[in-house]
C-alpha cells in the first residue's frame, strides 16, 4: 500500500537519461517504487496518461530565506514546478544575527521603513535589532529571537513553510554578526579569525556554502579584501561547500567593471580551491546593441570556459529573460520616492512640479547630497540606467532618462521632472534594447541554471505597501521555469529538465533531490507541456503559468490543478554536516 501513486506517467528522472513510461510510488516523503504498479493501491492517485512525470525543480537564486518567515506559502515557485530554492545569495542573510545589527530583508520596505524612517533612502541593509525587532512583532507577529544559523533553521522550520530551501551563509551577515556596526572596514586578524570561525558554524549547522555580495551598495561585504575572503573560502572547502557571488559591476572606487567582478571571484576561488557558482550572469552595459550584447555574452562565457579548463570547479545562473528586473516596478514614482511621500500621492507630486519654488527644492536637496542616486554628476545615478517603457510622449519611450536629457539640451534632472509632471502614470526600469539574443546564449550553455532571483510571494505580493509606488515579484519569480523550457523548446527534453533538477541539485550537494529515484526524497511534478504556457511576455505578465498540473513537495501535494494547497510540507534543508553533535555558540 503506497501513501500516492503517479499512473501512466513518462517519466523524465532529472539525469539526463531517455524519458520512459512508468507508474511511481510514494511512501511517506521518499519515492519508494518506479515501475509496473498496476497490482499496486494508495490513498490517493494521479493519472499522467500523456503528460510527463518529472523531478520537482530547484531554483539556484533567490533570495527566499530572507522573508520565508513572512510568506511561507512560497506560492509563486510552486506554481511553476519548483519545489526547492537556494537561499542565502549574495551575501545576504537572515542569519548568524548579534544583538546589534538586523541585516534588512530587501524584500519588505514597511519593515525597513517602520523600524529606520527615512525619505531619502531607497533601501537600507543594516537597522539597530531593536527596532527591526519591534517592526516585524507589529507587523508580522515575528518574534526576532534567533542569533545563530542552526536557530534560524530550526526557527523556520518550526513556522513551516510550504516549498524546500537549500540555504548558503550570506558572508555580508557573518560580517555583521562578528563585526557589528563597525564592519565597514578591513577586518583585523583577530576579527578574521572570529569570521573564520562563524563561517565554520555555519557550515557545521548545514549550510550548502557561502555567498558574497560585491556591489558597492552589499555592505559590509565588499569591504572584505582577497586575503579575508581566500580565508574563509578554504575553510568552506573543507566542508565540500559551494562557493557564489553577486560580483561587482563597479568597485567601491568606481573603477573596473563587470569582467573585472567575475574574474576577482574566480580568482578567489582558485585559490581557495573550493567549487564556484556565479550568480545572475548577464551583459547590461556590456553593449549598445544587438552585436556588441552578444559578443559581451560570448567573451563572458569564454572567459568561463578558459578558467574551467584551468582546473576550476564552475557553474552560474542565469535569468531567462532579458526583459526582468529584481522586481516589477509599474510607476516611475518609485524612483522618486521621497518626493512622492512628502507630497501624498503620484499626482499631487506632479502637481508640485509644475511650481518652480518646489523644484528648486528638489534641485537643492539633490545637491545637498541628500539623495545621490538623482544627482548626475554621481558615477552610478539613474539617468543612465532606466529607460522610460510607458509615457503619454511616445518620443520618450525606448530611450534612456540620460539621451533624452541630452536631445532635448536639458539637466537630467529637469527633464525627469518635465517627463513626470506630463504623466505621473508614467513607467521606466532597467531596460536594454539587443539583449534578447544575448540572454539565449547565455541561458543556453551547459554551465548554465536558469534562476529567478526572486523572494517567497505570490503574483499579488506588494512588497513596498503603498499603492501610489508599488513594487510587485519580476515575472521571472513567476516564471522563469517555462520562460526556459519554451526557450530551449528545439532541444532534447531531458537534457532541459537536467538542467532545472538533477544539475542544480548536483552543483549544491543537495542530497536526494533533483532526481526521481527509488530511496530520493519525492519532490515531483505532473506536467502538460501540450499546455505550457508563460504570460512573463504578455500585457498582464503577473500570471501563474500553464501546464503544471500537480506539483508534490516530500511526498505531500500542494499544488494540485493551479490550487494551492497549503499542506506545509517544505523545510530548511542542512547539507550533511562532518559532525552531527556539534553546537553552534549564541551570537551576543
């Protein structure tokens, strides 16, 4: 007698191998038969007949274990098939923790704003405790009470949570947790031997590895030079861990660039010999068009190859969209914000605009320092970076804040101010023209893992609260799964699912997952792909995809027919620690 049996199934197992036909059994959370179970019974069946029977898939990037404890449901990954995340990328965590500093889940503004109020920060990363503490108790009902990696694990756990996290140590909370406020800085040796240390309890409590976070803005990472990072990264090693990294665009000093950050990483690496994963990888900047995008792609992953070649253990995601951004972002007023705030609404603000008093305000609290990311003569600002998609001028559209700023012969910063007042409705991000092609190419190697870099949320999550500056999931954290498989639709089936299963779990050291086999824990999807279909390039591109009939996380259904569930079944996962009767020390 079987808890569920899968009839009728073709089974694609995540390793590569050619699909079969089969019937699998389940007991408890493992997957117990594969095979001719027609003589079989269970308290509950499935027919596949016609659709395919796969491994639950497994997201390499996101940022879930930052919020699990607010959205545990994890909805938006499992509509689409995925049944574990990684966690802890970047550098960010939500633990080790002191009793100085909360390290900002990126996701939630309220929180931020409600315990560090501040109008002229987009975001902030490091809070006093004591005030995220008594944000999330008001908000969420969240007591703050853990300190080490093991205590979030199990606090998570404890909660429950309806989707599986394989979770790395985000060295930007290591940092934090050792160094406190004053963490800004090189580290001592004393003070390296304490984060030599905490990396070790982390990775004893069941981390899969460690992450960094070398942008400028990931503080207090990048502050960490190759020495203290080599450190920490041999004693990964020792621990079979995975390496990952959000490298820089840009070091703190403005200098270098994109292919600078990769190779400070793989660097890094090799010398510490340790297994590497690089995060997001893609080419915005790289090109101004189509040919120069492409081959931004292709010197990337040569680049890749080169230090594969060399010895070094490597891989990196990618998000299969050129058109996604880490979140969705519906009006320009996001972007200037404070002066939406101080205003009351989208067209109040625009309202304000048309006095010319109150723009001399704006001018003057821009040179005032108050707000760089509006002040163009700042080497990273948003006039270059965010192309307006939606305005009622559709000359405007298409183009950069920056090269209309300059056709129109005016400061970037009265033409954002032009272009607003107009259309308050108005919409701008992240955005190059050319990269689709790119984006395939790098999505399309065998080093490559598709990745959402998104949170736990459903497709309705507003993580800033306000509804005049909205900010909802990317479509990829919706998405990403059949955005892949439509993408490599001409090639061979089971290599695709490879790549979203039994790769992924294989790169991780996830034990047991990733794979449909007798004795593997039963994270399985039912899907049609007659059916699938992804909405990420439609108008309403907030939609849960097609296709995904069934999805079973340990052995227990929750998505059954684009229902969700709600049975609870996920956990934090512990990669298999050297020994089992270690305990990690409080951080006080």
């Amino acid at each position: 007698m079987y808890d569920l049996i899968i009839r009728n199934g073709i089974v694609v197992d995540g390793t590569g191998g050619d699909a079969y036909s089969a019937d699998l059994g389940v007991r408890g959370d493992r997957v117990a038969a594969i095979g001719d179970l027609k003589t079989e019974k269970a308290e509950t069946e499935i027919d596949a007949r016609g659709k395919y029977v796969t491994p639950g898939f497994i997201d390499p990037h996101t940022h879930a274990d930052l919020n699990v404890l607010m959205i545990p449901t994890m909805e938006a990954h499992l509509m689409q098939g995925v049944t574990t995340v990684v966690g802890g990328n970047c550098g960010h965590g939500m633990a080790p923790m002191s009793d100085e500093i909360y390290r900002s889940a990126v996701s939630d503004f309220d929180v931020i704003f409600k315990a560090h109020p501040r109008y002229f920060e987009v975001t902030t990363l490091m809070i006093e405790k004591d005030k995220a503490a008594k944000a999330l108790k008001e908000l969420y009902d969240i007591d703050l009470d853990w300190h080490s990696f093991d205590e979030y694990i199990d606090k998570c756990n404890a909660s429950g949570m309806d989707c599986n996290i394989a979770p790395l140590a985000g060295y930007s909370a290591i940092r934090g947790a050792v160094m406190g406020m004053d963490s800004m800085r090189e580290a001592t040796e004393e003070e390296q031997a304490a984060l030599e240390e905490a990396v070790r309890e982390c990775m004893e409590a069941g981390a899969f590895g460690i992450s960094t976070g070398m942008d400028p803005m990931y503080v207090p990472g990048p502050f960490a030079t190759d020495e203290e990072t080599i450190r920490m990264l041999k004693a990964v090693k020792e621990y079979d861990g995975i390496f990952t990294s959000h490298t820089f665009n840009a070091r703190m000093d403005g200098s270098g660039g994109r292919m600078d950050g990769y190779k400070t990483m793989l660097e890094q690496a090799k010398a510490a010999g340790v297994r590497a994963n690089v995060s997001h990888v893609h080419v915005l900047g790289m090109g101004a068009n189509d040919d120069d995008s492409l081959a931004a792609a292709k010197d990337t992953v040569a680049y890749f190859e080169e230090m594969g070649s060399g010895g070094l253990d490597l891989s990196y995601d990618v998000v299969p969209s050129p058109y996604s951004a880490d979140l969705t972002i519906p009006y320009f007023a996001f972007f200037l914000k404070p002066f939406v705030l101080m205003s009351g609404g989208r067209r109040r603000l625009a309202e304000n605009l048309a006095v010319p008093d109150f723009r001399q305000m704006v001018h003057a609290v821009i040179k005032a320092g108050m707000y760089p990311i509006l002040d163009s003569e700042q080497p990273i600002n948003y006039f270059a970076v965010l192309t307006v998609l939606r305005h009622k001028d559709s000359d405007a559209v298409g183009k950069t804040l920056a090269q209309l700023a300059d056709e129109r012969g005016l400061h970037p910063l009265d033409l954002t101010m032009d272009l607003f007042e107009q259309d308050p409705d108005m919409s701008a991000n992240v955005y190059m023209l050319g990269f689709p092609e790119a984006n395939a190419f790098l999505s399309s190697h065998s080093m490559a893992m598709p990745c959402s870099d998104g949170f736990c949320c459903t497709k309705n999550s507003n993580f800033q609260g306000d509804p005049e500056m909205p900010l909802y999931p990317n479509a990829m954290t919706l998405s990403f799964i059949p955005r892949y498989i439509l993408l490599h639709g001409k090639s061979r089936f089971e290599d695709t699912i490879r790549q979203i299963s039994g790769f992924v779990a294989e790169r991780f050291g996830i034990q047991d997952r990733g794979v449909l086999k007798e004795g593997g824990f039963a994270d399985i999807v039912v899907l049609d792909r007659d059916k699938l279909h992804s909405y990420d390039m439609d108008e309403d591109f907030l939609k849960y995809p097609e296709g995904f009939d069934h999805v079973i996380v340990n052995g227990v259904p929750v998505i059954e027919a684009k229902r969700h569930l709600r049975t609870a079944p996920g956990r934090m996962l512990r990669k298999k620690s050297r020994d089992a009767g270690y305990t990690s020390p409080a951080y006080v």
